[in-house]
C-alpha cells in the first residue's frame, strides 16, 4: 500500500492536531498510511500527563492542552514537525518499537549532516552532547498511531527557557544551525522522510 506524503508548510496546531484525530478516526482497516510534514507559529503543548508547574513563564505564547504521550515541549518556525499517521496493527509495529524507530530516523538523519546523536530510555527523544534536539510525542488509537516527532534546524531556542522541556529542570535544547549544519527545512524533511519511509518498509 503506498504511503502519502503530505507537505502542510506552516499550520496552526490546534487545527492540524483535530485534522490528524478526524483522519484517524474515520479511517478504516483500508485506509492508507500518510505523513504529515508541518512547521508551527510558537506554540507550547503540554501532553497527557503533562503538569503546569513544568511552564514556567509561557508569556504570550499560547498553550495547547493536546493527547499525546509526553509532558511539554515548544514548537515554532525553524522546527522541522513530521506526524507519521500509520496503522499499527497493519503493520505488526509495537508502541516501544515506534519510538525507538522514529529516534533512529532523526539519529540517522543527524549523521548524514555529521552529528552523532543518542537516543536515551528513560527519557525519549535524541540528544547531542546532553541537549535535546529532538522530541517524540504519540498517541494510539484504535491500533493507528497520529503525532509524531520535532527536529530543531534553525530557530529561537528562547521559548525553551521558560519551561522544562519534557518536564526536565535544566534540559538544554540545541539545534542543528548551532552544530554549524546550514540546511532549509525543504532539504532536512527529505531527508527525514527518506529515512523513515525506508525504516517502515524494512
């Protein structure tokens, strides 16, 4: 079954968050896989079991209540968002395998630019030299999973400052542009999606 491969360029999250709950809650055992490629406006989003005291001094960025997996994270411009909108149950693929297989694509993807990444167990998500670059949030429903992964390129980190991000006190976040790799967000989310379409048809 082919996989669609949707290029949103920059959408509110609250709307593409309701349109990835619509997809999948109309979509039946024959329902083709896609992937969702998005870029957010600032946007805090605090996940299931996130807790407030994690948002420090959010200002007048707004902050989204969402159903993922996780506790809070920031998304704004220079952050590449790739929300993979697949049936699990199709395609014989657990919770803990999904996780790890989206880390491994954004590792893999840092690796073709030179930066060696890690993944870390008790804390989901990729690290370069103990800060996050990129962040991981699911949710599953009805054996179909919808969110998906973030991978700084080139941003203001700023907003991160004002939370714990994942809910870890002094988490330091980092980005591609200050690992001295120049790429736009076209060229990055090729990449991404190269990888991981690789990964899900292995």
């Amino acid at each position: 079954m082919t996989m669609m491969i949707r290029q949103l360029g920059l959408q509110d999250y609250e709307t593409t968050w309701q349109a990835m709950q619509r997809f999948t809650l109309d979509r039946t055992p024959e329902t083709g896989d896609q992937i969702w490629v998005v870029e957010h406006p600032p946007v805090y989003t605090l996940g299931l079991n996130g807790k407030r005291e994690h948002l420090l001094n959010t200002g007048a960025i707004p902050v989204v209540e969402t159903d993922r997996g996780g506790q809070v994270t920031y998304h704004g411009p220079g952050q590449l968002v790739v929300y993979p909108l697949l049936n699990l149950k199709r395609r014989e693929l657990g919770v803990r395998p999904l996780v790890t297989l989206l880390e491994q694509t954004m590792i893999d993807a840092l690796a073709y630019y030179g930066i060696a990444a890690i993944a870390r167990p008790e804390a989901p998500g990729v690290y370069v030299g103990g800060k996050k670059i990129g962040s991981i949030g699911i949710r599953i429903k009805n054996n179909c999973c919808y969110h998906g992964l973030s991978l700084n390129h080139a941003m203001d980190l700023t907003p991160f400052k004002f939370i714990n991000p994942c809910g870890y006190a002094g988490l330091e976040v980092t980005q591609l542009a200050d690992l001295g790799v120049a790429v736009d967000r076209e060229q990055l989310a090729e990449r991404v999606l190269l990888i991981l379409t690789e990964k899900l048809h292995s």
